[in-house]
C-alpha cells in the first residue's frame, strides 16, 4: 500500500489501524462520490419516518415522486438504505439493554462471532478496533440474568479472554443525523 511507507509509528497494530482506516475512507469516497444534497434530505426524512410516502417527501422537496423513487432505488442498490426498521424501548417491554465487550485470543475474531451466534439474547455484534475486539448488543430481562449469561455462555468459550459490561439505563438523542451532516460536510454539500 503506498500509505505504509509513510507511516512511522512503533506500534504495529497503530499502524495497521491508521491503514485500515485510510483505505476504508478511499472506499467510502468512491462509494459516495454521486450523492447530493437531495439524497440526504430524502435519507433525513426516512429517518424520522421511513413510512413517508414518496409522494410525501417530493412535495416536500419540490420534486416528483418519481424522482423520489428512483433515488431511494439508487441509494438501496449501493447498499446505503439497507433496511426499513422499528425502533423498540426495551425499558417499556420490560427489558434491559447492555453493551459487552470482549478481548478475543487465540482464535479468528470470525470462529468467536460464530459462536456468538446461537445466544438468543445478543441482538449485535460489532468488530472493533481498541481495547475489545467485538462489542455485543444483549437484551436480558434482569442483571442476574445477563451475570447468567457472562458466566455459563461468554466467559466458557476458550476464546474470550476478558469481558466488559455496561448497563444501558437510558437513551437520550441528541443528533439523530450526525452521520449525514457528517456526509455533507466532508462533501461539500451545505
């Protein structure tokens, strides 16, 4: 990679981290390069309400629901929209929410998420860089229940070499759209 002859840092795995990144900003660029400021405001009205009728949503911009069609087509195709969700509050249905983060020796972080897989509580599982290599989204209806769940499942798997939890208590939003603001500004689309 022509980025790795630049970089002077002791730490090999900083130095793999900084390439990764960069390659993956690269990717992220070609991927982005025909989106405009009306692929945003569509995703931003989607975001609110991904049951906004096309028709809705090009009234609101001023363009037909045609146009508004083959957008969203576009931005599904290269897997920008990937899905149309419902948001739950796990508190109202009697749930809690934790993050857990595991550091991962030995094995490929890809046989440990394999294992990972059948725990019927693990909604997500994130690959990371930093202190953790994988961070699990789990939903239990108790903190005995998830102690449970880190002692007889995660922590027996040869694997896991340490866990880390916190309790998510409550969720607070604060920009809902950081990420497409973000978008707009590295692209100049204000």
């Amino acid at each position: 990679m022509k980025y790795k002859d630049s970089l002077i840092i002791a730490d090999e795995r900083t130095r793999f981290y900084i390439i990764f990144v960069l390659v993956q900003l690269r990717y992220v660029k070609k991927m982005s390069d025909d989106r405009d400021s009306k692929d945003i405001e569509i995703l931003k009205m989607l975001r609110i309400d991904s049951r906004t009728p096309m028709g809705v949503i090009g009234d609101a911009m001023n363009i037909s629901k045609a146009t508004v069609s083959r957008r969203i087509a576009k931005m599904e195709n290269d897997g920008i929209i990937t899905n149309y969700s419902l948001s739950l509050d796990a508190n109202k249905i009697g749930l809690m929410k934790s993050i857990v983060m595991l550091q991962i020796i030995s094995n490929p972080v890809s046989v440990v998420i394999e294992q990972l897989k059948p725990i019927k509580e693990i909604r997500n599982i994130y690959k990371s860089f930093g202190d953790h290599h994988l961070v699990c989204e789990i939903y239990t209806k108790s903190v005995d229940e998830l102690y449970e769940l880190i002692q007889t499942k995660l922590l027996k798997m040869p694997s896991v070499r340490n866990v880390e939890v916190d309790i998510l208590v409550e969720k607070i939003p604060h920009n809902v759209n950081a990420d497409l603001e973000i978008y707009s500004e590295m692209n100049d689309l204000q």
